[in-house]
C-alpha cells in the first residue's frame, strides 16, 4: 500500500508536536514517522520513539546512500530527516504517514508527493507569543533563543505555500481544526 502523507509543519515552539501527539490517539489509521536527527537527545526522550539519534557521521553516510525521503542541516552541523524505510515501515503496516517536520523538509515532501499528501502549517498567534513559548520552556540560551526567533521569522514566510494554515492561539481550538482537516483529507479519494 501506498498511503497518504500528512504534513504538519511550524517554527520551533509553535505548538506542532503538541497538536500532532493529541491527534494520534484519535485517528488509528495514522502512524506517527518518526524522524532522525544528529542532536543529542534531550531529558527523557527516546531513540526510535522520539527520534533516531544518529552522530553526525552516521547521518551523513545515510545522506550519500540516498537513505532519505527528505533532511536539512537545520544549524550548524545538526541535521533532521526523514527515513525513506520508516515511510514505507508505516505505509506496509497499512496506514497512512503523519510527519511533524521541519517547515523545508515539509516541503520537500508535498512537493514530491503532491496528491497524496497535505501540507498543514501551524502558525504562531505572533513572533512575540512565539518568543514567550520559548523561553517557558527553559530549554533555551539567550544564543540559540535568537537564533531560533531568526529561524521562525523566515520560516512564516513560508506559509502561503502550505495546502492549509492553522493559527494555535489557543491550543484546544487548534487541536479539533487540525483534527477536523486531516478526517476531511483521509475520507477523500
């Protein structure tokens, strides 16, 4: 089988993976693609759940064989991808694919699969809310908070080429239109 690709994409701290892990549970014909990357994990998550953490070595040779369905150095040296094998994991276990990507890699993908996939980008309520929802996490240096507002500014400019924009100001209400979006998607031939 061949399945549907559902891409949902947002700046850093937009609320993206929030929305997609509250989806899932609610739509069994969908499987999370788990993505690689070369960063270190963070507190509590989990190679192969997560992501696969793979050293920026092990991330390149799979570049040069051709490994990945999409990838981007995102910073320096830190690369994010997706494998074409988790893809085709998902589409033999006959589901269709729920990405939660970075806002090139999603495009990337839609561009390459254009009928079977939706691209849903999920919009901050603004630049300041988006910088709010950073620095609440704790996670940030005042270094990589500015580079990560950066990132998100050219990132929004990005969303007039997605199939749908969602804005989560408030998450709930975000939540039920993502939900919403991706049912009228999937019940389509």
């Amino acid at each position: 089988m061949q399945g549907k690709m559902l891409i949902v994409c947002a700046p850093s701290g937009s609320g993206k993976t929030s929305i997609v892990r509250s989806v899932l549970p609610e739509l069994s014909q969908l499987e999370f693609s788990v993505s690689a990357c070369s960063r270190p994990p963070r507190p509590g998550e989990v190679h192969g759940k997560d992501y696969y953490f793979l050293s920026p070595e092990e991330f390149r040779s799979k570049i040069e064989s051709d490994d990945f369905l999409e990838w981007e150095e995102v910073y320096q040296g830190n690369y994010y991808g997706t494998l074409k094998s988790e893809v085709q994991r998902i589409w033999d276990s006959g589901k269709h694919v729920i990405f939660d990507v970075d806002v090139v890699g999603g495009l990337n993908i839609k561009k390459q699969y254009p009928e079977q996939s939706l691209a849903i980008f999920i919009m901050p309520p603004s630049v300041k809310e988006l910088r709010n929802r950073l620095l609440g996490r704790g996670t940030e240096t005042p270094e990589s908070l500015e580079k990560r507002i950066s990132k998100a500014e050219y990132e929004l400019s990005f969303a007039p080429r997605f199939d749908v924009c969602i804005i989560n100001d408030q998450l709930e209400k975000a939540i039920e239109q993502t939900r919403n979006t991706i049912l009228h998607f999937l019940q389509q031939e």
